[in-house]
C-alpha cells in the first residue's frame, strides 16, 4: 500500500514539474492533458487506498527521511493515510482532477497555459502533503505550500494590478495567521516534546488546562487565517481575481476547508477544551450568517460564490466545535463537490460573457446555456439544502447537532442562515438565466462551453445529487473509527419531523421569494438611483460592512505611514544623524584647533603662555584641595553628598 | 597535506593574490576563476574530512609566535565554523565566475583573494589575537571594494563602513587584553588561546563588563540596531560583488563570534543579557523591516532586510539551548545564500539598467520570465518558506527562543509577517504589471555567466530546505557541546536553569578556578 502512498503524494509533483518545463514555451496541449492524466493517477492511488481502508482498517503509515533533528527535535518527512486523510485526499483528488480537465477547455486561450498547469499541480501536491502528514511540521509545510500556491494562481494575471494586489492580500493575510500556528506548533513541542501527532495527542491528556486552551487557540488562529475567518475573510473575496477554475478548487473545495481539516484531525485536542469549541462554534455561526448577508446584494457572481464559501466554512466550524467532527468533514465533502460546480458553472458564464461578471448584464442566458443552467442549478439546490441533494444531508445535520446539544442561538442563526444561501443562490440563478434577455443589448454573444468541460463537471453534479443518500453511512462507519461516534438524534420524532419539514419549507420559500423578484421583467442594471441602493443597508452590504476600507484605511495605510516616518525621521534623522554627529565632534574639533599649530610665532606663544597659566592654576586648585580635604568633606557630607 | 589544511586555505588564495600582479590582465578572470575553484575545492575536501562524530576542535594547527605572551597561531574548526568556511570560499568562487565586466578587473580579483583570506582566517583561527588580526584585516579589501568600485557617494560610505567597525573592533580588543589579564591572574601564564580561555570561570561582575566590550565590536559588525546604519551606506554603494560577500560573509563575523566568544566565555552575563538583547534583536526585526518596506531602491530593500534576518539569528544565538543555537548558524548559512543570491539578481537588473529604483522598472516577469522565475524562489526563501532553506534556520531559532519567553517570541514571530510584505511588495514592483518604462520592453533574460552563479545558489536553496541534515548534524553536534560547556560552567543559579544539561555530551574541566 505504501506504493500508492507515494504515487499519489508524489504523482502531482511529477506533474508540476513537467508542465514547469514548458512555462517559457508557447502554449502545448499535451502539458495539460499529461498534468491531467497525472493528477488522474493520484485519484485512483487514493482510490485503492480508499477501498484498502474500508476493507481492512489497517492505517497506512510511512516515514520517508528525516527532515530536521538537532537537540531533542526530531521531525521527519512522515506521512499517514488513515479515515480522516484518506477521505481529504479523495475530495482534493478527484475535485483537482476535474479542475485539471476542464481547465484544459478554460485556459485555452490563455498565454500562460503550460504555467498554469505547473502551478496547479504545484497546489495539489502542497494539498496532499497538507492532509498526509504525520505530524505538525510537515502539516506546516503543506500549509505554506498551498499559501504560495494560492498567491501565484491569484496573481496568475500578474499584468492585472488588482490581481496582484490580492494575491499579496491573500499572502500576508494568511502570513498573521500563520503566525498563529507556529507558536501553536511552538507550545506543543515545549510542552509534548515531539511533533508526532500520535505522540501530541497521548501527551495532550496529561497537561492542564490552561497550555491546552493555548495551543487550541493559537492553533485556530492559524486555522482561521486559511479558511478566512472573520476578521481575517477580507481575502476570500478578493482572491477571486484568480481564473475560476483557482477559484472552484483552491478558495471553495480544498485549501480554505484546511483550517476545518486541522480541527477535525485535533479532535483529541479539542475535545478536551469545550469552552474553546465553544467560541469556533460560535465564530463559525457568526461568519456563517455575516458572509450570507454580503452575498445578498454583491453584484459579482464570483464573490457571490465566495461568501457563500464563506458562509459554508463557518457551518463547518460550528459543527466541529461543538464535537460533531465526523458532521464538519462529511460537509466539507458535500460542499467540495457542489462548491466546485457552481464555480465551474460560473466560469463557463464568464467565458460566455466575454469575463462579465455583473448578473444584471446577464439574463435569459439559459436559452444558450442550457447544460451550465442545469448544473448549476442543480449546485444551488445542493447547496440549499433541499432534500434529497448532498447539502440536505450534511447541511441539516449541523443544524440538528447545534439543536440537540442545546445550542439554540446557534442553531437559529445557522437556520436563518440557510433561508439566505437559499436566497442569494437563486438570486443568481435566476439573473443569470431566466428573466429578460438583458445581454444582448450590451453586445454579449454567449455560447456553451465545450462539451468536454461539462462532460468533466458531469461527477461532480453526480455526487451533488448522490452524495448524501448513498455515502452518509459508509462514511459515518469508516470515519467513526477515529472520530468520535457521536450520532445526533432528535429524540422526539415530531420534534424532527417538525424541524425537517419546517426548514425545507422554509428554504423552498426563500428559492420561491428569489425567482418571483429576480425572474420579472422590470430587473434592470442597477444604475445607483433606485431606492434600495440608497438604502443604509444596502449600503452597509455592498462595502462588506466597510471592513476592508477600515483596514485600508486604518491599517495599511498607518503601517505605510510608520515606516515612512521609521525611515526618514529615525533611522536617518537620529540613529544615523546621531552616528554622524560623533563623528563630527572629533572631526570639528580637529579642525577648529588647527589654527593653533599657525606655525605663526606669536600665537604659539600665547597659547603657550594660557596653557602654562591653566596648569598652574590646576596645580594650585589641587594643592589647595589636598590640605583641605579634611575640611571639603565635612562641608560635602553636611550637604548631604 | 591535511595535517595544514587550514593553513593552505587561508594563505593559498593571499598568495596565488601576490602572484595575481604577473599576470596578464587578459587572462586575470580565468586565473581568478581557477584559484577559487582550487580553494572551494580544497574547502570541501576539508567536509570530506571532517569527522562528523567529533564535537571538538579538528585540523587543529599550533605554532608559537609570542610564547612569552601566550599569542600562538592556532587554528582548528568545528561544525560551528566548517560550513561559514565552506560558505565563504563558495561566495568568492561563484562571485569571481560571475563577475560583470568593469574597469580595473585585475585589481579587483586581487582585492577579493585577500579577502578571502582575511575571511576564512577570522573563523578558523582559535588564538585571539590571530581572531583579531583577520578581523580587521577583513576591512581593508572591503574597503578598497567599495571605495574603488562603488557608487557615486562611495567615499563617505566606505569610510563611514571602516571607521564604524574599526572603533567597535577597539573596544572588543581591550576586552581581549582583559581578558587575557583575568587568565594570567587565575592561572599564572598568560594565553591568548579560546580553548584555554572556556576552562576559566569568571565572577559574574566580570563577565558583564567583559560581554559589554565584546558586545561592541560584534554588535556592529553584525549590525544591531541601533549601530546598523553603516550597513544600508556600504551596500548602497558597493559593487555588486562587495555586496555579496558583504551580506554572505562578513556579517556572519558577528554572529558567529558571538556564539565562538561571548556564550561559553560568559554564561553568566549571556543569560543576565538575554533579554536586553532579545528586545534589541526585537527591534532589529520589525523595525528594519518596516523600514525595508519604506525603501524606493530595490538594494536598500534587501539591505534592510538583512537587518531583519540577522535579529532572527541573534534571537536563536541567545535561545542559549541546542535548538536555538543550531538553528541560528543553520540561519547563518541560509541566510548567506539567500541574500547573496538577492544581491546578485539586484545586480542583474543594475548591470543592465543602471539604476536600481524600482519606480524604474515594473512588469519585468514578461520580458524576463527566468529572471523572475529565480527572483521569485529567492523571494520565497526570504520570506521562510518550508522547503526552504531560510526556513529551517528561522523555524529552529524561533523555536529554540520559545523555550525562553513566549510573548518576545510571539514578537519575534511577527518576521515572517513583515518579511512578507516588503519582499511582495518589492516584487510586484518590479516584475508585476504591465510594461511601462520603454527602457525595459528589450531586456535581455538572464545570461550563461549570471546562471552559473545563480543556478547552484538556487539549488542549494531547495536542497538544504528539504534535507538539511549533512549540515545540520555537524552543526548539532558542535553546539551541543557548547551548551553543555556553558551549563557547566554557569555559576548562577538563573544561568543553570536557563541554559539546559545536555545529556550524553561528556565535556571534561581541569581548571576551575576562579579568577581574582
């Protein structure tokens, strides 16, 4: 088994490598077909590791080389494919793969074709080291991998300078919460000795409380730096400056569902600290339903997609911090595959729309369209939660968990949430394909992508559909092995038929209230003079709560403002000014007693002359200081000296 | 032969120097060229034999000069020094093959062999005096480098690079005299040698005076804040080549005499000082680079963010355990290639623009995709990417100063924040965007002389990221008998606990006694 540990971690290497070697040459279409086949091989390495698992349980562990050991450090380059990574590395796997395929179609057109392959395989190889390794160190070296990934594939088009802004936002946002998990991953050492998380994990038990709540904080911090927690989310929607299928498999299936994964794999840990459970619960609800009410007015279909991300990560997190880890991974599954298609859908609007990503210039494109409108659709009924869809089944579950434990804000603000994805899901649809033709007009000509890009998109609108009904057991039975077995069951049926039925009926209200608003004729672009733009609300949503202004403003600009000042006024103004100014003593004194060595007689002698009256009259002082000193003393110690 | 091996690579390249002047000026690049290979060569046959299971001194050399004094010619390296020695002779082998064309190249191959010299002297020699010597002797090439082949404002700048590190290197010769002194009281002969120098313990009101005057000449060589402002003047107007070493070399001088002096000869005071320095060190990192990231001229950028990384290695030198000290001299390392390698792409774009503002430049990535390919690699070191090899130093260091205080580390850790974003932003600077300046639409890519310094730097880079180990463990082994050292040699009781026991590491004491 070991064989297709590497050839999955590995083969994703491979293929960035190769397609590195073309990046200077025009564009090849081989490079992405062999990239593809490659991440192929991947998925079915993970596959038949898959079935290995669920056939005999075994774990399969490895340790390829050492990577760093000096005084009691010892960090290997480890890997492990148990329950939980194994089910990661399916979903990075076989959603790359897509990606891979269809980005053949996408990035058709595009100059850096060969360059984009090297970097997306780049991504999933950080991904799989991310999610195989054994222990913190190495799950750190994932973690920056995909970082820098990520801020290559945003700044794909570097020629853009709002690309390469948020590729740099994106960077240093997610740098502050590295920082984060490297002290976590500083305490644990100190205070475990080792990096291992089996040898971690047993020794968490024995430490109290108080270094747990730290490492669990530092960390999350770190958590919420990648999956773009509130206050660190402000890159989400900015990082959809990347070509979309970046979008669909980095910033919505896999690395922004990384801070959920380190969760989920320290369960141990924070099993034993609730109270930290607790506050991600609850900052997971709250980004849930932040997030949800940005997307309600944003007229970009792409950021629209990312808060909603956003909004679903924060579904994650409640779950698994209030304990249900098996519920926050199978959500993290489900939403990959739906996620990922919408996205994929949504690349094939822009590619239509020439890159327009305003839904009010869209409208009626279902008639061209009518494959993506089907997918896509079908994405957000999934992502809705509506029954039998995979959002149904991992999506109510969460619901269910934050009610049965009794966490009732939680779970009201969870369900209101699920109204509002219901809402802004449609919202889109129903720009976007149905209502006025609203394009033509404007000069779009959009057509259907190519038929092998919605053949590539064709397993995930398969698991959106399947995921739920078919998967949940087998899933629940293999993660439980590791996770805890915690099964949430509302104990009185009408309760749950009641809960059921009253949230279906309540996200089918909000599907209905969309397509009735959005589908009439009077939808028009919105020009800045109707009254709901003048709404303070409005307003409010539209400018993310004024969030990244305030850290324009407020941040950046004073962090540009200090080190100006750092430079100019202190270190050359005083640090160095002072250095010269020393300098300038000797310097000056030198000079100004030049004069004295004229060379002219009679000044030399009058120098002469005050030098010799100086010294006597120190002579005299001193003298007359050492027959008095009995006396000098007496006078001194009277006043006190 | 290997019995002198230290001899033969101080003194081979000041010789092949000497007899650099009969040759013709035609052939003086390939005569340069050759003699560096012959000295990297010689300096990796000196790895070969390098016993990695001896934490001790090897290749030990002793021949008297003034016995009456204790001044001998002692030479010896350990995993401490052996790779700053192999370092150094990399830097001037890639740095003479890669050197751009300029006016009076004889002299210049000339100057960089006796720097050479000078370089590996000051960390292969074990007397103080000899320490001493190659120490300030260092600053002649150098000043000739960049008084004769430096910018505009080269003058001011390179008198201001000698005058600055001349007085410090004062004051930590009279601690050396002291010291000495101290070492004839106790024992009653005098001797110069650092081994004899770690037997002796001193009182800890001594140690503090006498880590004071150490501190001075080291913490301007390094540069500490507040005595860093040579530092951006000597780069700023240095030669590409000067620069280089410069940031590779001659700043690990510093550092490295910290962890060679300063901590086994005063455990006391290292560990009453910790915390000044650490703040100092604090300082150093977010200050500089704050002020990096305020810098228009892509040199300066880099400059100051040595600065920056050089706070990190002060921090893991004063970690005071094995994880700490290890990671900072891995760090001294790393951060040798990594900034050299920026200061060579800096010259890349000087070579062919003539200026290095980056105001000038802007979405070079199109028309020099493989220079930027090579910036950005050397961009992510900088910033401490895993897989790297600044992350391994900086990661340890980090670590290491952990054990110590969490919130100065936490402080600390703020580096790879603002490390990030001067290098990104000087990045998109220069290479992202679209072309605007004219000047730039036609620049050539990197050329086959510039590769064949920035190819191997590259490779190092990636290659000790992912397998530090042949570097690390010499280095480990070394340093845990350092720390052992101190620990034994601790006398209070904060410095007993602060520095931790090295088990398994047997280091034997013969003289215990006490000075005064």
């Amino acid at each position: 088994m070991e064989k297709y540990l590497y050839i999955a971690l590995f083969a994703p290497l491979v293929s960035s490598l190769f397609a590195a070697l073309f990046t200077t040459t025009p564009k090849k279409q081989f490079v992405g077909i062999v990239a593809s086949l490659l991440i192929f091989t991947a998925f079915v390495s993970s596959a038949i590791l898959l079935t290995h698992i669920l056939g005999t349980g075994e774990i399969v562990h490895v340790e390829l080389m050492t990577w760093m050991a000096t005084g009691n450090l010892y960090i290997p380059f480890g890997f492990v494919v148990d329950q939980v990574s194994v089910t990661m590395m399916m979903v990075v796997s076989l959603v790359s793969t897509i990606v891979h395929i269809y980005s053949i179609g996408y990035m058709d057109h595009d100059s850096g074709f060969n360059r984009f392959f090297s970097y997306l395989s780049a991504f999933v190889f950080s991904m799989m080291i991310l999610v195989m390794s054994d222990n913190f160190a190495g799950l750190f070296i994932g973690w920056e991998g995909v970082g820098l990934c990520s801020w290559l594939l945003i700044g794909f088009w570097f020629h853009k300078e709002s690309a390469t802004w948020a590729a740099n936002e994106a960077f240093i946002m997610n740098r502050i919460a590295d920082l984060g998990m490297l002290i976590g991953i500083f305490l644990v050492y100190w205070n475990t000795g080792t990096l291992q998380y089996d040898g971690a994990f047993a020794a968490f038990a024995n430490l109290d409380h108080a270094t747990l709540t730290w490492i669990g904080i530092f960390l999350f911090i770190g958590a919420m730096g990648k999956s773009a927690q509130f206050p660190l989310h402000t890159w989400l929607a900015d990082a959809m400056e990347g070509p979309t299928p970046v979008s669909a498999l980095i910033h919505a299936a896999t690395m922004v569902t990384a801070g959920v994964y380190l969760v989920v794999r320290s369960h141990e840990l924070y099993a034993l600290i609730p109270n930290v459970g607790l506050f991600i619960a609850s900052l997971g609800a709250f980004v849930a339903i932040f997030a949800a009410t940005m997307a309600l007015v944003n007229r970009d279909i792409k950021r629209v997609i990312a808060y909603s991300t956003l909004s679903q990560l924060g579904y994650m997190f409640a779950a698994a911090g209030l304990g249900a880890y098996w519920v926050a991974l199978f959500h993290l599954m489900a939403h990959a595959f739906f996620k990922a298609l919408l996205f994929l859908g949504g690349g094939n609007v822009m590619h239509a729309m020439n890159n327009e990503l305003d839904p009010f210039k869209m409208g009626a494109l279902g008639k061209t369209m009518k494959g993506t409108m089907i997918m896509m659709t079908l994405a957000s009924v999934a992502l809705a939660g509506i029954f039998p869809l995979a959002g149904f089944f991992s999506k109510d579950l969460i619901l269910e968990v934050a009610f049965v434990d009794h966490h009732f804000i939680i779970y009201t603000v969870l369900l209101l949430t699920a109204g509002l994805t219901a809402f802004y899901s449609f919202r889109i649809i129903a720009l976007i394909f149905h209502g006025e033709d609203r394009h033509t007009a404007l000069g779009f000509h959009p057509h259907e992508a190519y038929k092998f890009m919605l053949v590539a998109m064709s397993p995930l609108l398969i698991l959106a559909i399947i995921a739920g009904f078919t998967m949940k057991m087998p899933y629940f039975e293999m993660v439980t092995e590791l996770l805890p077995a915690t099964e949430y069951h509302i104990h009185s049926h009408t309760t749950y038929w009641i809960m059921t039925i009253g949230t279906q009926v309540f996200v089918l209200l909000a599907i209905f209230f969309a397509y009735k608003k959005y589908m009439c004729s009077s939808v028009k672009v919105p020009d800045g003079t109707s009254k709901m733009e003048k709404n303070f609300f409005y307003k409010l949503l539209i400018n993310q709560y004024y969030i990244p202004y305030f850290y324009e403003e407020y941040i950046v600009k004073a962090y540009k403002a200090l080190s100006v000042v750092f430079w100019e006024q202190i270190d050359k103004k005083i640090i160095d000014a002072s250095v010269d100014g020393i300098a300038n003593i000797f310097y000056n004194t030198g000079k100004n007693t030049r004069h004295m060595q004229s060379g002219n007689l009679s000044t030399m002698l009058k120098w002469m002359v005050a030098g010799t009256v100086a010294l006597l009259s120190l002579a005299v002082v001193f003298g007359l200081a050492a027959r008095y000193s009995g006396e000098i003393t007496i006078i001194l110690s009277s006043l006190g000296v | 032969m290997l019995d002198h091996i230290l001899s033969i690579l101080i003194f081979f390249p000041a010789f092949a120097g000497v007899m650099g002047f009969m040759i013709n000026k035609e052939s003086m690049r390939a005569y340069g060229t050759a003699v560096a290979v012959i000295e990297f060569a010689l300096s990796l046959w000196l790895w070969f034999a390098f016993d990695n299971n001896v934490s001790g001194m090897q290749f030990m050399e002793h021949i008297a000069l003034v016995p009456s004094f204790g001044i001998n010619y002692i030479l010896g390296v350990d995993g401490i020094s052996l790779f700053i020695i192999i370092m150094a002779s990399f830097f001037t082998m890639i740095g003479i093959a890669s050197l751009s064309p300029t006016h009076s190249i004889k002299n210049m191959i000339i100057t960089l062999l006796f720097l050479q010299m000078t370089m590996i002297g000051v960390f292969a020699a074990l007397d103080a005096i000899v320490f001493y010597v190659f120490w300030e002797l260092s600053l002649v090439p150098m000043l000739y480098l960049i008084g004769a082949w430096g910018g505009p404002n080269r003058i001011y700048a390179s008198v201001k690079f000698f005058l600055y590190t001349f007085t410090g290197s004062l004051v930590m010769l009279v601690g050396m005299l002291f010291m000495a002194y101290f070492f004839y009281q106790a024992t009653g002969v005098w001797s110069f040698a650092i081994l004899d120098w770690y037997r002796l313990i001193l009182p800890e009101s001594f140690q503090l005076w006498l880590f004071a005057a150490f501190f001075v000449g080291f913490a301007i060589k390094v540069p500490m804040f507040p005595f860093h402002t040579w530092l951006p003047y000597a780069h700023g107007q240095a030669p590409t080549i000067g620069s280089v070493i410069l940031a590779a070399v001659l700043l690990k001088m510093g550092t490295y005499a910290f962890i060679r002096f300063s901590l086994p000869l005063f455990p006391d005071a290292s560990v009453f000082f910790m915390y000044p320095i650490a703040i100092l060190a604090i300082i150093m990192i977010i200050y500089t680079a704050m002020v990096a990231y305020a810098q228009k001229d892509i040199k300066q950028v880099v400059a100051y963010s040595s600065v920056s990384h050089m706070g990190v290695i002060i921090l893991g030198t004063f970690a005071l355990n094995v994880e700490g000290i290890s990671g900072s001299i891995f760090l001294m390392i790393a951060h040798g290639v990594v900034s050299g390698a920026l200061f060579l792409l800096v010259g890349v774009i000087y070579d062919r623009r003539h200026t290095k503002l980056m105001s000038e430049f802007g979405g070079l990535a199109h028309v020099m995709p493989r220079y930027a390919t090579i910036f950005g690699l050397m961009l992510m070191a900088s910033v401490g990417m895993p897989l790297t090899i600044n992350f391994v130093g900086e990661f340890l260091s980090l670590l290491g100063f952990y054990q110590q205080s969490h919130i100065l580390t936490l402080l600390a850790g703020i580096a790879i924040v603002v490390g990030a974003i001067y290098m990104l932003t000087a990045f998109k600077k220069i290479f992202y965007g679209e072309v605007t300046n004219e000047e730039n639409r036609n620049l050539p890519d990197v050329n086959k002389r510039e590769l064949l310094a920035l190819i191997p730097l590259s490779i190092i880079t990636i290659w000790l990221g992912i397998y530090p180990a042949p570097v690390l463990g010499p280095i480990n082994n070394s340093v845990e008998s350092v720390v052992q050292l101190m620990h034994n040699k601790a006398t209070s009781h904060e410095a007993k606990m602060r520095i931790p026991n090295v088990t398994g590491v047997v280091i034997t004491k013969t003289t215990t006694k006490e000075a005064h």
